[in-house]
C-alpha cells in the first residue's frame, strides 16, 4: 500500500467517525464510545507485547488505577474540573508504571509475565478490601451529575452519549497519533531492537532497563488516560474493571486484531466488543463461542485479522503481477 | 607505550571450573593484539569479562585507568569499547540500514530520546549511510539481515562494531566460518575500519593472526602461556608443544612416513 492510500483511507475513517452519530442510533454510538476506549488500551498493551516483546499479563492495573484515581477526584472533590480528573488518572498511570516496571522489568520471560500478573493481582485486592478509600466490591459510583466545562463552548452532561462519543474520539485520535510517533521516536526504534536482539542492543551500549522503564511509564499513561474516559462513560468504578480478567481481555483483543501490528488492538476492541454483544444477546453461553473462535483465530491466524487482510491482499498483488507477466 | 586495557590477576571460576585463572595482560594503545590457543582455553570467556558479560571471580580490570570490572555492559560499551561475537549477533529482523543505525544511534547517546523523530535526525542517516559503505553492505541496505549470505552478515557484524566508533575493537574469531577467499576480503576490511584504534582479536585462522597481529598472547587452559611478537611466539618452545606444534613443523607428518 502506498502512502497516498494509507492517508485516503485514515481520512475516510475519521468523516465516518465524525458523521457516525447523524445516521446511527444510541445503542451504535455507546458501543463505538466503549470501543475506542478499549483501543487505546490495547495500543498501550501493543507497544509492551507487539513491539518490545513483552507479555504482560496484569495490564488492566494501570487501567484500573486511572480509573479509581479519576472517580475518587469526581466523588470526593466536587470542586475540580472533570478535565483535570482525567489528567490526574493518567498521570497516575504513568506513576504505576514506573513503580510496578522498576520492580518487574529485573525479570525476564515467563518470569516477568507472572510478576506483571502477582502486581495486577494486588492491585486488584486493594481495590477489593480497601472499603474505606474504595468503596470494596460496591465501587464508587454517584457523579453523573457533573459537567465538563468548556471555554467558549459552555457545558457538557457527562451522561450526554454523543458528547462523550466525540470526546472520546478526539482524546483515542490523539491518543493513535502519539503512539503512532512513539514508535518512530529513537526509543520506540531502541524498544524494537531489544525485541529483535536484546543481548545485542545491550552491547551497543544501551541501557535496555531504563528504555523498558520509559516504555513503562508510557503504557502506564495511556491505560490510565483509557481507564480514566473508561469510567466517565460507565458512570461507576468497581474492582472488576482492573481484576485479572479484564488483563486476560487485553490479551484476547490484541491477538484477535493481531498483536503485532500497530492497528490490531484498534481491529480487535471493534470485533470484540461486537461479538460479545452480539453473541450474548442470542446465548448465555457467549463465552464458550467467543473460546471457540479465538482458539480458531490463534490455530489457523497467529497474526490475527489484520495479519490475515495484509497477506490477502498481498496475495491479490502477487496474482495481478502474474497475469501482467 | 600506555597500556589501554590491563589486566590484573583476574580469576574466573564456574564452580569448581577455574575457566581463567590469574591472567595478566596489557593491551597497548594503538597495537593488534591477537589472542590465540586451543579450544576451551577461554578466549571467549575472556572477552567476556573485558565486556562485562561476566564479572571476575578475583582480580581488577582497568580500561584507561577506570576500573570496570562488575561495570554492566552497556557502560563499558560507553566507554569506548566495542565487540563483536563468535556466533552472528545481528538485528536479524531487522533492515540492514536499521541494524547499522541501532548502532550510530546508540553511539550518539541518542537511543533514549523521544522528544524527537528519529527519521529527523540528519547526522544519524549521513553516518549510517557512511558506515555502510565502508563495509560495503550499500546495496542490500534494504534487505532483511537474517536474509544476507553468511559471509555479509560477517561484515554486518563488524559494521555494529566499528559505528560505535570505540577506541578498542574487541573481534571474537571474526573469520569463523568463512571461506579463504572471504576471509582475506573480512581481514582486509578489519585492517581498513580499525586503522588508528587498538584491536584485540581471537582467531584460529593462523595465517589471518601471524599476518595481522601486532602481539600475540598465547592462552592455554585459563593461563596465559606467552606474550610476544608473531616472531617470538613462533620461537615459543612451550606454545610449539601446546598448540602451533603441528602447524610449524619442518616436515608434515605424512612425510616422515
């Protein structure tokens, strides 16, 4: 594909988006809002296991503790701007990711991966028992009434659906083209040596701890800026929004859309989110579809959905080069 | 001359192994320095501890003066040492230019910068295109680095080397593998891309060491047997028996029979 393509086609994406709440109902928008949300986590989670090789199974603690971080500013002080809630949930996103990366990123392999999944789970519990600060398994909850405050352009609900719709699509917009940047920065370019080799990027003089530190720190802002908007839309905070389960999730929609491509997790929120609604409309059982699909997808297409479009399409090309020739 | 590199005393055991054991050596600025012996005599493992791979069991090693032994790689590297290793270690994933680049980038302290795109930086992309070319890898800058012939990635190997542009070279048998004619081309190009550093190279290619060295440390069981220059060591009584002896005979042992 050839760059004036690529742009046409991001450019068709984003009119479709802008113009999705003219011809689509409630239900439609709702479900797209809680996509893009998901997509930025899972951008977050593509930049540790896509592109640096890390296989984090405790993800959702930065999501959740941007989360309970927006929700106990949005509960306890009346008197902040919503918009500043949302800054201080992914600023402390990124805080946990320094914190829990300086601790876990000593290890290595299966190693590091159980120690992500033991931090997460902590993260978890204190979520659960800490009843005073948190509200235990109740969550936090109560602060629909609030407004976002514009300059120039007045008052929002926070329950008002298109408004947060293009809220959330401005921030994932954002979100996508500095994650986008990210990986053409020297570090990003460093992070993708240290997958590729690390023993040599090690040799090169490369201090391949800090780099995976500052990667750290990097997911962590963005799964608490998701976990952030995450709980604005739900209206509520509750454990399960941070418990292993909802890591495991991550997983299961960066390998759907492809896990190692930059637009897989965004690919794989949109087929997940719809097929569960979709399929748990019609069963109670939707689980064990969803099981049966994804061990499928991870048997015949390791690479995932968008793996599986770029090998058509270049098979489509290969076949036209034949009958040029 | 100054030594650059000295070793002092310096021990490595693996349990009960003594893998080196009480080596003394001094690397002087400006010399080829090969090191040679036979197999398992623990050249690699002393590369090893020069580039902080491993720390030593006992001993000191100083780099111009500054201690580095139980330094962590990467700041020995920074230093002003580089190395090469035994078994290809390239980005095998990676494009030619972008393994290259890894390298110059690093050298630039730029490899932890995000403030800015990399695509942007003009010295990075001059210098990797002149690295490039010195090793002559220009026209497969674009192909995949595990997909070059084996003799190339030898040269792209050497290339991650020298972009870092370190005072001390250190090769780990940078010929192993290759055919005479690619050997002669490699040790050509060693000779053109260490001119003015100081060179430390393992090889079991004696006509590559006696033409390229300078000095000659001759290891055998974790000990250094000799130090000299290729003359002095070829002279070496006790490095005949260990490890040349067959190699300098008068007659081959076939024509005695």
């Amino acid at each position: 594909m050839n760059r004036s393509v690529q742009g046409a086609g991001i450019l068709f994406i984003l009119i479709l988006a802008v113009m999705c709440p003219w011809f689509m109902g409630k239900f439609h928008i709702y479900l797209l809002t809680e996509i893009m949300i998901y997509s930025m986590l899972g951008l977050s989670y593509y930049l540790l296991l896509g592109h640096t090789g890390l296989l984090s199974l405790g993800h959702a603690a930065y999501f959740g503790i941007g989360g309970y971080t927006t929700a106990l500013f949005l509960h306890g002080m009346p008197g902040v701007p919503v918009s500043l809630t949302l800054l201080f949930g992914a600023i402390s996103g990124l805080l946990a990711g320094f914190l829990i990366g300086s601790m876990v990123l000593r290890l290595t392999k299966i190693y590091f991966s159980f120690a992500t999944l033991a931090f997460g789970q902590m993260v978890w519990a204190i979520a659960w028992k800490w009843r005073g600060l948190t509200g235990g398994d109740d969550g936090l909850t109560g602060w629909s009434a609030r407004e976002f405050v514009f300059p120039f352009l007045g008052r929002f609900s926070l329950t008002h659906v298109t408004f947060l719709y293009y809220f959330v699509l401005l921030i994932t917009v954002i979100t996508i083209g500095v994650c986008w940047c990210f990986t053409r920065t020297p570090l990003g370019n460093t992070l993708a040596a240290v997958k590729s080799n690390p023993t040599r990027t090690n040799f090169l003089g490369i201090n391949i701890n800090a780099a995976k530190l500052m990667l750290f720190g990097f997911t962590g802002l963005i799964a608490g800026l998701s976990g952030s908007l995450f709980i604005l839309f739900k209206k509520m905070v509750a454990p399960n929004f941070l418990d292993m389960f909802m890591s495991f999730d991550v997983v299961v929609m960066s390998v759907i859309g492809g896990y190692s491509s930059f637009l897989g997790p965004i690919v794989g929120s949109f087929v997940y989110v719809y097929m569960v609604e979709y399929i748990s409309a019609v069963t109670d059982r939707w689980q064990l579809i969803m099981g049966v699909f994804f061990m499928l997808l991870v048997l015949f297409y390791p690479k995932g959905l968008v793996g599986m479009f770029k090998d058509v399409l270049k098979r489509r090309i290969f076949l036209k080069r034949k009958v040029c020739s | 001359m100054t030594p650059i590199l000295r070793l002092n005393g310096v021990s490595k055991h693996f349990g009960g192994i003594r893998v080196i054991d009480d080596v003394n050596l001094e690397i002087l600025e400006g010399e080829r320095h090969a090191l040679i012996g036979p197999n398992g005599a623990g050249k690699s493992t002393l590369f090893n501890l020069m580039t902080g791979f491993y720390s030593p069991t006992r001993g000191s090693i100083h780099f111009k003066e500054k201690r580095i032994d139980g330094l962590a790689p990467y700041k020995i590297i920074r230093l002003g040492i580089a190395r090469s290793f035994q078994i290809i270690n390239i980005f095998k994933g990676m494009q030619v230019y972008e393994n290259i680049r890894n390298a110059v980038v690093a050298k630039h302290h730029y490899s932890l910068m995000f403030d800015r795109m990399l695509g942007s930086l003009n010295e990075v992309r001059k210098e990797t295109e002149y690295i490039l070319s010195r090793i002559h890898l220009k026209p497969f800058q674009n192909e995949l680095a595990g997909t070059l012939g084996y003799g190339q990635q030898r040269a792209l190997e050497l290339g991650l080397t020298i972009a870092l542009d370190p005072e001390l070279v250190l090769l780990d048998e940078p010929g192993a593998g290759l055919t005479p004619d690619e050997t002669r081309e490699i040790v050509r190009l060693i000779r053109e891309v260490t001119a003015g550093k100081t060179l430390v190279i393992v090889e079991h290619d004696m006509d590559v060491v006696f033409d390229l060295a300078d000095r000659i440390s001759v290891l055998n069981r974790g000990t250094i047997l000799a130090t000299g220059t290729p003359e002095e060591i070829k002279r070496n009584e006790a490095v005949k028996e260990v490890y040349l002896g067959s190699l300098f005979e008068e007659k081959p042992l076939w024509q005695e029979r």
